[in-house]
C-alpha cells in the first residue's frame, strides 16, 4: 500500500466530510447532500482500496485557519489558556472560560461544529465500510481505528458540555436538526466500550510506510484520560501500566540538552515518545499555528498569545526546587537558574543578568517602550511573555501556511498520569522504583534532580508533585482546562487578577513601569498586573451554543446559561 501521507495527496475526502448529512450544524451549507465535488456513497464502496481511500480521508483534521477544535494546536492552546496557563489577544479564551461564558459565544460553537464534522466521517465511514467486499480482519481493524477516532471527539463533548447527542449511524437533515442530548454517563459508557474493542484489536505498531496510525497504544492513553475524567484511578493506573510495560515508548533524548525543545518542532512527529499526531503535509494540509504563536519581532508574527506569570512561576529553578525553596532563585532576577522548559516554552525578555531570547538572530524584548513590537502592555491583553514551545527556527517566512505537526499524545503523560492514578487509587504503591520509572525520568531529561521517596512521604505530596509537574511538562499541549476542571479546583485557580513581566519603579530601568496615573499597575511582588478574572461554578460545562438549539428545539441547556 501507498504511504498514509502520500494517500492524503490523492484521496477523495469529500466523500467524508462536507457530502455527510450527519453533520449537526443545522441550516448551513455543511448540510448540502450532494455537492458537485463529492462521490456517491452507492459508487465509491467497491473494494478494499476504496475502504482504504475513505479510511485515511478520516484521519484529516481541520486546517488552515480553523482553530476552535480538540485536535489543532491552536484549539488545544485555547483550551490550556482557558484553564489559567495563558490568554488570547482578543479575549477569545477568557470569555470561553469565566462568568461572562455566554451561549453565543462564538469560539464555543466552533469546538462543537467542528468535532460533528469529524464524527459524521466517522460514522458515514463506519455505516458503509461494512458493506464493503474485503477482508474481515482488516476490515476489523480499520473500523476499530475509526471508532477510537470518534470517541476522542464524544469524549471531549461530553467532558467539556456534559449531555450531548451522540449520533452513532449517519442522519437525514431532518435527524439532525431533532436528535435529543445523550447523558454524559451513557457518552462515557459508549467511549470506553469502543476504546476497549479498539485496544484489542488495534496492533502495537505499524510499518514505517504506514506510520501516524492509531495504535493499541493510543487507545489505552485515550481511555486512560476518560478513567481520569470519571476518578476511576485504579481503572486508569491498570491501563497505564499496560503501556508502561509494553515498552513500546520512551522518553525522547535523542538532541541531548535540546530533546524537550526539539520535540514540538518539525521532525518531533517521529519521536519514540509520540504515541499519536495529526501531521501536515506541505502545500497540501497546513494550518496558521506559527503566524499566531510567533512574537512580533519574529518574521511578521502576530504574537496572539500571553502565557500568565503564574505558570511562568511554576517552572523549577536548576536545583530542581520551586522559586519559593529554590537557593539559586532571586526575585530581581528571575529567569536566572531557570528549568530547561522554561527556556524552551516562553519568549522572555532581558532583566537582571538574564540576556533575553535569543531566537535566530533576533533577541526578543519587550521593553523596548512603547508601541514597540511587542511592548508588554502593547494591547491590553499583551503582557510581556510570548509562547514559545512549538515555534521552529527554521520556519522564517510563509507563517501563514505552513506545515507542522500536533501532538495529541505523547508518553510523558502516561507517566505523569499513571502517577496520578497510582497515587489516588493505593498511594502505598508509589515508592522509589514508581518515582524513578515516572516523575524522575521526565524530570532527568530535563537535568532536573530526582525526588527521593523522603521528599515525597505522603500521598498529597506526591499529589502536589504531580500536579506541578503536569503543569509545566504538559503547557500549552491543552491538558490544563481538563486538569482543573477535572481536579475542581477551577473555581480558585481561575477567580484573581493575572500577571506578566516583572516591572520597576526606577525610571532608568529598562522595564520602568511609569509613574503617577500611567503607571502600569502591579502586585506586591512588581509583576504586572493586566487581566482579572472570574470563574463561576456553572462555568465547569460549556453552554450548548445557541445557534444549535434555535433549530434544534430538542436541545437543552446547561444550567447557569440563558
């Protein structure tokens, strides 16, 4: 067979998308049957080859300039952002995440539309796939791949909306616009019993030619998260521990002091530590990830994002404690004796004995005064830091359209998550060989020092540990809105004024915050202070976005919402 990426060239995917009636965006051209481009469904399922074409037509995701979904990087950046790691320019993930979350909220409604384009792929796929003459055994396993697929985007409904429909064959228009909300518990239900299925029958691996397939591996990962979601940690920890033990991943070191950097840049998707990505192809299926995730000092970025100070705080300093127990951290100079993450994930500027980021030839800096590029009070929302995690040296031009990779899963989690699962589900367990086989491995490719079990004797502080762990290895790869939402602590982490840059009262300093009324305001420690926000206990469910129930009269809302 074709290589999958090659396949991607010639495929003919509106087969599964656009052409499906299953789509549950109601009165839209989403809905047209039988556009002119599309093959009928009564013509295309011929043979094997056919059922091949539509099966890798379900592995394309959306691209270009479509960002509001659980499997782009921007839309897994929104999510993160939304938790407390950060926030957008235009306010999109704040208002996606506080008091003033509103059913009309338009990046909400994307999240929803775009994850019922994907599951009517999978649905129109999985109706006629069993119709198709060709082997039962592949047969078996290429709908198994696709079922897993759907359960990734119903899982991520349900966690995120709570009561959703959950279309499982293709539907008429008028299916669609009338198909009631499936409780959250029967959703999870469905998710796991495909997952299961799915682990079964999907192999270890695949052949080079056919790599970027799902595996077993990624089945369990995926039904780990749902155990998570539902504290099922025993459940979680077993199936963790499965992965584990296959041997199948590891941690990458391949680039030495560089292996974390390396690994969210182009060539990453090949890591021995990807479980499962979603990769582009050039000219072909790219998305706008580096025109929004580049500072504006950096080849025309556009510098959307602001990660808040307090995940910057978060980062360990070089001896492997926190800023506040840390004997090399200076609060006047502080992104000296910084982790290696830290360098890796954030654009920070020149203070103290810290040069800035050096990015190609450019150092970033944003105290250059104002309306410079990115000054750290340049909009309202910027704040002096800059995502730098997934940005590729190599890419200087054409950040628009661009090829790149996102990684959906990746071994760091399972260690972090069978942790987690270990910890809650019989913290006796969690001695020095569980610590050294998790926490200190992530922590060692980092040069970090490893936690002994003395440092570490009960079960919240293992907990505490993990959890700031979490944080800082898993930024900016959309696990923080899961994580707080999930460990109910939403309604603290996400209800104060947020920070950025350290600034100064000295006026020859670089960073001089101004004086009297223009004074930029800061907290007790000189960080600026630049965002307040508020997170309500109705906030942990996305409302069902309005423009669904004005057709769907079927469709009831979450509680707290008009």
């Amino acid at each position: 067979m074709k290589p999958l990426l090659q396949i991607l060239h010639i495929a003919k995917l509106s087969v599964y998308s656009l052409a499906l009636s299953g789509v549950l965006v109601s009165c839209s051209d989403l809905l047209e049957k039988n556009p002119p481009s599309a093959i009928s469904d009564n013509t295309f399922w011929t043979g094997e080859n056919d059922a091949y074409l539509a099966l890798v037509g379900c592995y394309r995701f959306q691209t270009g300039w479509s960002h509001d979904d659980f499997a782009t990087p921007q839309g897994l950046l929104y999510l993160d952002f939304a938790g407390g790691n950060g926030t957008e320019k235009e306010n999109f993930t704040t208002l996606m995440a506080s008091s003033n979350t509103v059913a009309t909220n338009g990046n909400i409604e994307w999240y929803w539309k775009n994850a019922y384009t994907q599951i009517a792929k999978y649905n129109n796929f999985l109706a006629n796939v069993g119709k198709c003459p060709m082997d039962e055994d592949t047969r078996e396993k290429w709908s198994a791949e696709v079922k897993t697929l759907r359960a990734y985007f119903l899982f991520n409904l349900a966690f995120y909306f709570k009561d959703v429909p959950m279309p499982l064959a293709p539907l008429t228009v008028e299916e669609a616009n009338t198909i009631k909300q499936t409780a959250q518990a029967d959703v999870y239900a469905q998710v796991e019993t495909d997952l299961k299925e799915a682990a079964r029958i999907l192999p270890d691996s695949y052949d080079a030619e056919e790599y970027g397939r799902l595996t077993n591996g990624a089945a369990k990962v995926l039904l780990s998260r749902l155990y998570l979601a539902q504290d099922r940690w025993g459940d979680a920890a077993d199936i963790l521990d499965e992965v584990i033990i296959s041997g199948s991943y590891q941690l990458d070191r391949r680039n030495g002091d560089e292996s974390y950097e390396k690994l969210f840049q182009i060539g990453g998707e090949y890591s021995p530590e990807t479980i499962f990505c979603i990769m582009g192809i050039a000219d072909k299926f790219t998305n706008s990830r580096y025109q929004y995730l580049y500072p504006e000092c950096a080849y025309g970025g556009w510098h959307q994002f602001a990660p808040y100070n307090e995940l910057v705080k978060e980062y360990f300093c070089t001896d492997g404690k926190d800023i506040d127990n840390s004997g090399v951290y200076d609060d006047n100079d502080p992104y000296a004796n910084r982790e290696i993450r830290l360098y890796a994930s954030i654009f920070l500027p020149p203070l103290g004995s810290y040069p800035g980021t050096k990015y190609n030839d450019i150092t970033y800096n944003c105290f250059q005064g104002p309306n410079t590029a990115d000054s750290y009070n340049r909009f309202p929302l910027f704040n002096g830091y800059c995502p730098k995690k997934g940005c590729d040296p190599s890419i200087t031009n054409n950040l628009g359209s661009t090829p790149t990779y996102t990684p959906l899963m990746r071994y760091a989690e399972v260690l972090l998550s069978y942790l987690e699962a270990l910890n809650e589900s019989n913290p006796g367990a969690v001695d020095q060989t569980v610590l050294d086989l998790t926490i200190n491995d992530i922590r060692n490719r980092v040069k970090l020092p490893k936690y002994q079990k003395s440092d570490l004797p009960t079960q919240e502080d293992v907990r505490k540990a993990v959890r700031k762990e979490r944080r800082v290895e898993l930024a900016f790869e959309g696990f923080r809105y899961f994580d707080v939402l999930r460990w109910g602590i939403a309604e603290q982490e996400l209800n104060h004024t947020f920070t950025g840059v350290k600034l100064s009262d000295d006026p020859s300093a670089p960073n001089y915050r101004g004086s009297g009324s223009a004074a930029s305001p800061v907290d007790q420690d000189m960080y600026y202070q630049f965002e307040k926000r508020t997170w309500a206990a109705h906030n942990r469910y996305f409302p069902i976005p309005q423009s669904e129930r004005n057709v769907n009269k079927n469709l009831e809302q979450n509680e707290g919402y008009n």
